[in-house]
C-alpha cells in the first residue's frame, strides 16, 4: 500500500458556540473562542490517499487532481469565509475543528474514490494553530 499526501492553507473565522448554553456557560467553557465578534485561523488542511499504483501511470491519485479536488471542494468554499454563517456545508453544526474535519471527510471521500477508483482517502489532518491540530481516519 502506497500512501500520497497533498497540503492546502486557508484561511477562516468561527465561533464556538452552543445556542442551547447561558452566554456565561459559553464563555466558561470555550473562553475566547465564544467571542462574540468571531475569531480566525490560519489553517493547513492535509490529506492522506492510499492504494496501489496505476501500472500505466504510477500514481495512486495524480497530486494535481488531489489538490484540485481539495481546492474545488474545501478551500474555495471556506477560505477567508465565516464557518458558522458562510459555509454551506457547517450550516447549523458546532464549528469546532472536530466537527468541521468530518464534514471534510465526508466531502472528500467520495471526490477523490470516483477521481481514482483504486485510491481511498485515509487521514485528514487540519491544523488550527501551531499548538493545535486534529487527525480524522473516518472512524
């Protein structure tokens, strides 16, 4: 099994926030993450494809192709957006990096299986901040 990884950076706001919650039981909980007026990060979302080879072209999945799924699904739809009121696919959903790393998932898995029919997506890292980042395998 060969394992090929592709990077993509944006850039995007959100808040953590649950609706159900007292604002004080907001701030208790998610701090500064429940301000008000947003607040924003620079991310690196990394995904990880596996398979065998193509025999005519060697490739598990042509990088180009994988970065141009990431790019037309992802990053064009959350760079420099709100996640909480912008994106489409985080409507109504908690934005922690959790949450929106499945959403991810659930987007990729299927674009990249029908880009390269003997490629499957693997892991998907989304870093948040130098200090903190979230893996997802589709579990």
């Amino acid at each position: 099994m060969i394992y090929v990884t592709r990077k993509e950076h944006f850039n995007a706001a959100h808040r953590l926030y649950n609706p159900a919650w007292s604002e004080e039981k907001n701030q208790e909980v998610f701090g500064p993450c429940a301000n008000n007026n947003w607040h924003g990060h620079n991310f690196e979302l990394i995904v990880t494809v596996k398979g065998k080879p193509d025999p005519e072209t060697g490739f598990v999945i042509d990088l180009k192709v994988l970065g141009d799924i990431m790019k037309r699904q992802i990053v064009d739809k959350v760079d420099h957006k709100n996640l909480n009121l912008d994106v489409d696919f985080m409507q109504g959903k908690m934005a922690s990096c959790e949450i929106f790393v499945m959403e991810i998932w659930n987007i990729l898995a299927p674009a990249i299986e029908q880009a390269a029919p003997n490629a499957k997506l693997h892991y998907i890292k989304l870093i948040e901040t130098p200090k903190n980042f979230v893996e997802y395998y589709g579990e």
